[in-house]
C-alpha cells in the first residue's frame, strides 16, 4: 500500500483505473461523474500508451469502448443515471460479443431527467442486465472511497476474466466525498487469459483465427448455443463472484440489508440500536449481481424480520424476498429522489418492528 | 485469345457482365445452378479479347480472365 | 497464359449473401483489392455496419468487428486509439451512416480520426425490405414513401459527402459510383487513395460510393444502374468533395 492521501471518490476512482493499466477512456459530462473524466483527461496523456476521448454522445462513448476492447484495451467509461441508460445498446452489444470493460454510474435520482442527487434507484437496471436481450453483468457497490478504489480495480480483472463488462455503482456521495485512501500497488493476477481473440491484424499465416468481434448470430439455435454460452459463465460468476459484509448478525433479531452510501447509515442506525438493547445486524452486498443470497437465507433462519433500505422505492428489497423465501417478514424503508435516509429514520423503522414484537 | 473461368455454383445470373461485354459473348445458361440461379455463360470463347470488363462488373468475382 | 484478372484473396469464399446484381459485391471487390494491392492484409481491420452489408465480416479476410447500427465510426475511433498502426475502416450504407449514425461520422470526421470510411449510397434502406432512407430523392417511392418522397413531409436527402468536406478535419472525401466500368475503375482509384490517405497518417478520409438496389427499387440489375446514373449522379455529383496534401 502507498501513502495514504485525501481524495474525492470519483478522482480516486479514475487514479485506481489508471495504476490497473487502463490506458483508454471514452466518456461524456454528466454531474455528478464529471471528476472522473476530467481526472483521465489530465492524466492519461502523461501516461504511455493512453488515451482519454471525450465523445460527441454517450452512445458513442460505449461504442469507443466496445471498439477499444475489441482491440484488446483495457478500456472504462463512466457515466450518471441518464447517461447509462443511452450506454444500454452499447452494454448489451460488448456482452454478446463478450468484450471485457469497465462501466461506473455515479447513480442520481430519476426517473427522466430526475436530480443531480444520490440515489440508486438503477438497482433494477444495473442487476437485470439494463438493455436488450438475455445477460447480466457483474455488478459492484462500494460503500467508501477506499473500497471504491479496490473494487475498480477488481472489476478490471473480473472483466478480463469473464470478457464480460463489469459496472462500479456508486452513487453521488461516493463519488463526490473526499476521504482518505491508500492506492494499492496493483498486480495483476497472472491467470488472466491472454487476449488472443482480440482484433489487432491477421493473415492466413497468423498463428490464431481471423478474429470476429460479434454479437449477431442469425440461425436461432446458434445463438441460443450463444446465450447458453453467456449463462454458463454467469453461474460460475454465482458460484464464485459473490462479495458482502456481514455485521453482527449472529444473533440479530433484526437484519438490516443495505448498500452503498446506504449501508454506511444503516451501520451507525445498528450501532445505536444495539446501545439501546435492540439485536440488529447488517448484511451489506458487495456485489449486487450476483446477490448474496446466502448469508440472508442464512440469518432468516434465526432473525424475527428483515428491513432493506435503499436510496429508491425499493428494489433490491425484491433481491431480499426471494433470499428469504418467504420464512420472515422483510420490510422496506427507502427515500428517494436524492434524498438520503438518516440514521434516527432507519431506527425508528427497526424500534418500531421490536415493539409489534415482529 | 483469351479464357474466362466461370465459378457457376457462386453465379446469380444478374447479367451486368454480358451487358458490358463488347463482344457480347455472354449469356445466362439454360441450366439452372445449385442455387437456383441461370449462370453465365461464354457463347464463343474464341471471340474473347481479354478486357475483363466483365469480371470487373461482376459483384460476386465469379469471373476469372486469362490471356 | 497469364491471369489477366481473378478474385482477390482478400475476400473469402464465402458466397456474398447480397440480391443478384446488388453492386454490394463490387464495392466489397474494389476495397478487398485495394487492400491487396496496398499489402496491408495483416494491419486492417474493418467495421461492419448494420443494414445489407451486417455480414461483411465474412467477407472480408481480415480482422473484422460488428458494429451497432450506425455506431461504425465510433467503434472505429476506439480500436484505432488502440492501436494506431492498424489501418481501420468501416463499411456502412446510407441509413446506418447518414440517419442513425449521423452524429457518430460527423464527429469522427471532424476530429480527423485517422480512419477510412466506404458510404454505399443506394437511397433506400435495403435489407429492412425498401423503406425510405435519408437518402432516397424527392418524389422517389418506398415501402415508407409509398406516394414518393415528400419534401414539405419529411424534408430532402442528404449530400453527406458535401456536408462532410466543410469540416477541417476531413483529409479525404470523394464521390464515385459502381454503374459501369470506367466509374467502377475510378471508384476503385478512391478507395485506394483513402486507404493511403490514412497510412499517411493524414486523418479522415470517406468514398462515397453510389450504389444501386435492383430488388428494392423494382428494376432489374441493368434498369437500376441506368437509373442511378439518370436519377442519382445529378443529386449527388461525383468527383473529388475535399482532398488535403
């Protein structure tokens, strides 16, 4: 680990990309993301081989970063709300041609054009797959800026792995707090397949195949072999991919799950509710797909309820029901709109569930 | 004299080349190929002079000219 | 005897998939040639669009990626940033380039991303089945225009190469078409200098290509070509639009 330094989210999360050798960003302004692209066009200019282009549309950008990692680049965009919905056609074309690459969205509130304020009301879209057909993308929430910066450079290596795109989801308070971080000394883990499919020029004397960057495949069970394809990966992602933290559920009556910038209020609302007498616990996803379901099922065995919170009208609280199966109630508490829930708010819901004795 | 090599089986018969041809030495066969299509065909070689127009025109290189 | 003309190795076998006397397949001829002669094979890599020419990328015997529709520029503009020394072009037709993909060729133009880009221009969008395209000429019929192309409706076609070479950033843009042997061997003199345009290293260069659409127009191949030149050569006029030393 380096020295430690005072960094806003969004510039430590451009810096972080940078030490995990991404030398190509296409992006496009859009609050509150602009640190991020206004970092890489700073610095990858002084870094060898990089190169920041700031596109005429968010359309184009994803569609840079489709052709980058075609390439074979280690390639990121980053966006806000608005902005990754115009990335959805790009996102699903990079899936189906299985292109490696990086995607952060600075979540604000919507629908439309919504507030320039923290929300993760894209819960749905970021876990669902976001645009058109069959496929999921892995799906990562940091809650610090510090875990913001480790996970960034995970997802490079998740995406090279999988040649899958990865997406950081933050939300405006990660990337526009400053708190202090120590950037890793990056090392790249060495069984990361080499990118022999990449599209850098080839004659019949190659010692690879003529390679086709694609994601059309006209005879229906081709591409069903395709999708089947996709899928097999993404159960391997389920199998192994899954990241949380757990806090005091062991003997939690009441489990608070939440993420993000909302995981870090729910944390203090637990802390508090324990001072009181009250058995809460928090399970925070880490990754939002694949969702850990496990330690859910795992506390619904002994906890009285559940209570998902959420910066939106709640959507990773359907996540939750189905983690639970139905055995414990599982309750909601959200804001939205870019307003942020207050640690005496989240208290209240769980006092509340305690004294109905649920 | 000059020879043309014609790829039947990739021909679609779309006639471009007899049209520049200005020999009019060729023309759409009878047969039909594996495709459906009536390839082309070179009605008198000997008349052939070589000017590729044909394969030029041709927008499947069905044609190969040789002199 | 010696071979006077024969397929370039730079198209595969695979039999193009295009309409009997598509010009399609001339144009794919003219630029697989112009690789060949330009022996940059093992460095190219082209951009398919989406629209009649989707599966370029079995043609051409190169390295090849698949574009959204109308995105082939951007792509483009990425694998470049990449990797500068290969010479990247894309293949696209009047509606991916002049419609959906408006934004995306007039900004890769105007930063003079070195790239080359080959416009096939055959004012209708062909494989959806004949609707009308930014291109399609006032008063001309289509599955979307069935009463012909109504100006006061929905405006005139684009002279894409024209608005294009008011750009500075362009180095290369010129017009040729595919409807007889002396325009096909100048339409190939094009494809050739954009190509070198770009190993030169001097940035954006574009053919526009006018082409024809037998199936669609409702005419057989040798109508259609006779209507391109009547029609199409007086509302898109050939020649040189920008050239930069």
């Amino acid at each position: 680990m380096g020295q430690k330094m005072l960094m806003k989210g969004n510039e430590a999360i451009a810096e972080a990309a940078i030490q995990a050798g991404c030398r190509f960003f296409f992006g496009y302004p859009i609050t509150p993301q602009n640190q991020i692209p206004e970092y890489m066009s700073k610095r990858l200019p002084k870094v060898e081989g990089g190169c920041f282009l700031q596109a005429e549309s968010e359309v184009a950008a994803i569609n840079m970063v489709y052709g980058a990692a075609g390439a074979g680049g280690r390639v990121m965009t980053s966006s806000s709300s608005p902005g990754i919905s115009l990335k959805q056609e790009g996102i699903s074309y990079i899936v189906g041609a299985e292109l490696p690459c990086v995607i952060v969205n600075m979540v604000r509130g919507g629908p439309g054009l919504g507030s320039i304020q923290p929300a993760q009301s894209d819960y749905y879209q970021s876990t669902r797959g976001g645009g058109h057909g069959d496929y999921r993308m892995l799906v990562l929430a940091p809650s610090s800026v510090q875990e913001a910066v480790e996970l960034t450079q995970l997802a490079f290596d998740l995406a090279d792995k999988y040649r899958n795109p990865v997406l950081v989801m933050g939300d405006g308070l990660i990337g526009q707090m400053m708190e202090p971080v120590e950037m890793p000394d990056y090392q790249k883990p060495a069984d990361l397949p080499e990118k022999t499919w990449a599209a850098t020029g080839w004659t019949p004397s190659s010692d690879r195949e003529r390679a086709i960057i694609n994601s059309l495949y006209i005879d229906p069970a081709v591409l069903e072999k395709h999708v089947n394809h996709l899928y097999e990966k993404y159960a391997v992602m389920e199998r192994t991919e899954c990241r949380w933290q757990e806090e005091m559920t062991e003997d939690a009556d009441y489990v608070i799950v939440a993420y993000g910038t909302t995981a870090r209020i729910a944390r203090s609302a637990m802390r508090k509710l324990r001072a009181e007498g009250i058995r809460a616990g928090l399970i925070r996803p880490i990754t939002l797909w694949p969702f850990p379901a496990e330690p859910i099922a795992r506390a619904a065995e002994h906890a009285k309820a559940f209570l998902t919170v959420e910066m939106s009208m709640g959507q990773m609280v359907d996540d939750v029901r189905l983690a639970v199966e139905g055995k414990k109630p599982v309750h909601f508490f959200g804001r939205t709109g870019g307003i942020v829930p207050t640690v005496r708010e989240i208290m209240t819901q769980v006092e509340n569930l305690a004294k109905e004795g649920e | 004299m000059a020879l043309l090599t014609i790829a039947r089986e990739t021909c679609k018969g779309c006639g471009l080349c007899a049209d520049v041809c200005p020999r009019k030495i060729l023309a759409l066969s009878k047969e039909i190929n594996s495709r459906g299509y009536h390839p082309i065909a070179v009605t008198d070689q000997s008349q052939c002079i070589g000017c590729a127009f044909c394969a030029r025109m041709c927008p499947d290189a069905v044609i190969k000219v040789e002199k | 005897m010696a071979v006077v003309y024969e397929k370039t190795n730079i198209l595969t076998d695979t039999p193009l998939h295009y309409c009997p006397g598509c010009t399609h397949g001339i144009i794919h001829r003219l630029v697989a040639e112009a690789i060949d002669e330009l022996g940059i094979q093992g460095k190219t890599i082209g951009i398919a669009p989406v629209g009649c020419a989707v599966f370029a990328y079995n043609y051409f015997n190169v390295d090849m990626m698949e574009a959204a529709h109308g995105r082939a520029p951007a792509v483009a503009t990425g694998c470049k940033r990449v990797n500068p020394k290969n010479i990247v072009f894309t293949y696209q037709g009047d509606g991916d380039l002049a419609s959906i993909g408006a934004a995306e060729i007039t900004h890769a133009a105007t930063r003079g991303e070195n790239i080359t880009v080959i416009f096939v221009n055959n004012a209708i969008y062909g494989m959806t089945g004949g609707q009308m395209a930014p291109t399609t000429l006032p008063g001309q019929v289509t599955t979307t225009s069935p009463y012909g192309r109504d100006p006061a409706l929905c405006g005139y076609p684009i002279r894409v190469s024209e608005m294009l070479a008011t750009l500075d950033g362009p180095a290369y843009i010129a017009r040729c078409s595919v409807h007889d042997v002396k325009h096909i061997m100048d339409a190939k003199k094009c494809i050739k200098k954009a190509f070198e345009t770009q190993i030169a290293g001097k940035g954006f260069s574009m053919v526009e290509v006018l082409s024809s659409c037998p199936t669609n127009w409702g005419m057989t191949p040798r109508e259609a070509l006779n209507w391109l030149e009547a029609n199409m050569i007086p509302q898109y006029p050939l020649g040189v639009k920008k050239e930069v030393e």
